[in-house]
C-alpha cells in the first residue's frame, strides 16, 4: 500500500471511528430507552498483511463466503455460501471455471518441517464438494474433490482424477491422473470411465451457470425482492376449481421461471410433452 493509499486509509478509519463514538454517546443520552445493536463484522473479501485479494470481476463469492488475504480466482469460478479461503501465511491461486462448494475452506502453510513453501493452487474446471478441506495442496485441472474430502500438506492430485467422498489424502500423496481414492487413509481404488472423466468437465460447466443464477440473485434490490415476494403471493397456485368458477387463468409471470439450463430435465419433459 503505497503513500497515498495509507492516508485515504487512515482518513476512513478516523471518519468510522467518529460515526462510531456519535452511536454511542446517542445511546447514552437516550438512557434506559436506548436499543442496543450489534452489526456483524463479517467481510466476505477481506485483505490482511497489507495483501488484497485479486478476484475476477466475473467471479460468484456467496455473501457468507469469506476470501481473505493473498487469494487469486480466474473468471467463472465460483465460491459458495459458508466457504472461507485463508490466504494469510502463504497464497492461494485457484484457476477459471472451479466451483468451491458451500462450506469448505481452503488453507495453506507457511512451509513443511523440510522448509518447503506450501501455498494452496487449484487448477481450473475443478470440482470441490461441499465441506472439503484443502489444506497446502495442490488440485490440477479437471479434477474432482468429493464431499467433505480432507486433503493434508504436500497432496497432488492430477488431472483428471478423483477423491472421494469423506476420503482423508495423507500429506505427500500423489494420485494420479485418471484415478479414483477413497478411504481413511484414501488408497487407490480404480480407474476413471471415460463417463466418469466427462461427468467431471459437465459438473464444471453446471455450476458456472448456477452461479450466474445466484450472483443475479444476490444483487437484487430491496425494491426488487419485494416485487417478487408480491408476485409470488399473487400468483401462487390455486384449487383449480375454484379458479375455474371464477374464470381465473393464472400465469407465471416470466420473472418467476427459472432458465432451461438450471433445471435442464424439467426442460427435456416439457419439450417431450
């Protein structure tokens, strides 16, 4: 942070500080009428060490998400509700197109007992399933992390393969490409099918799309939120009878339908009817 920055710095804090002490010395005046709040100090992008995070501008980072420190994410990644990247002590690089799923954290370390700097580096078009913990590893392309897998300092996993649900990856290991652990310790299991090694490329592919659907969301307005709300309530299903006496066709406004590429089988039925 240069000069100029550590002064534009220092003029916030002091202008935070003074709306601050008004809150309280308004408190204190109203007595034993006062109310008080406490407003979270949660910060989904937050910098420490005098490093910021460097995220895509296309990028999904879920409003309880936290990413913190020396963390990169290429374009179309996503990162989901709960998750927390740490980059404090070392970096985290995560390519495009990687979902990091609801409640899993990404850490790294300083460095290994042989003095080793250990950052965290995921490749692109990764998978990682909800409540994964990845610790000072490194996860390469078009690889698949299953749910609440535990990957340990010095893990390589290749292109290509998978780790699998609830596995614990002891520090060291390499999997190879194209092949599927499991285990607590994971051991090698089997081979990837080719069905399986596209499944990887296609839930990539799914999840840029759904987080395109949720950063809209996320964006929406007071006014807007509410306008559905409304929409929803006005629209909401009805006896069919009832509707039918009274000659009430109900519509679904086209606000309220959600996109073919999100529910792509409820799209192949209604094309097949």
């Amino acid at each position: 942070m240069g000069t100029l920055g550590r002064a534009i710095f220092t003029v916030g804090k002091w202008i935070r500080g003074t709306g601050q002490a008004m809150d309280r010395l308004g408190s204190t005046i109203q007595g034993g009428l006062r109310i008080e709040e406490q407003v979270s100090r949660h910060r989904t992008v937050m910098g420490i060490f005098e490093k910021e995070p460097r995220i895509h501008r296309d990028v999904f980072v879920a409003p309880s998400a936290a990413v913190i420190g020396d963390v990169e994410i290429g374009h179309g990644s996503s990162i989901w509700y709960g998750s927390i990247l740490r980059g404090d002590v070392n970096s985290i690089h995560i390519g495009s197109g990687t979902n990091i799923q609801d409640n899993s954290l990404v850490h790294v370390a300083r460095a290994n007992i042989s003095g080793k700097v250990l950052p965290t580096i995921i490749g692109s078009n990764v998978t990682v399933g909800h409540s994964a913990v990845l610790h000072a590893c490194t996860i390469e392309d078009e690889a698949f992390v299953g749910m609440g897998a535990t990957l340990l300092d010095g893990v390589v996993v290749e292109k290509h393969s998978m780790v699998g649900a609830g596995s614990l990856v002891k520090q060291n290991t390499r999997i190879p490409s194209g092949e599927v652990w499991v285990g607590n310790p994971a051991k090698f299991l089997r081979k990837l099918t080719e069905e399986e090694i596209a499944f990887i490329a296609q839930s990539a592919t799914n999840y840029i799309n759904l987080a395109q659907v949720h950063a809209a969301e996320n964006a929406k307005s007071f006014d807007e939120i509410e306008l559905e709300k409304m929409l929803r309530k006005k629209y909401a299903h009805k006896d069919e009878e009832y509707d039918s006496m009274l000659g009430v066709v109900r519509e679904i406004p086209p606000e309220l339908i959600l996109p073919d590429n999100i529910l792509p089988h409820s799209a192949q039925k209604a094309v097949a009817h």
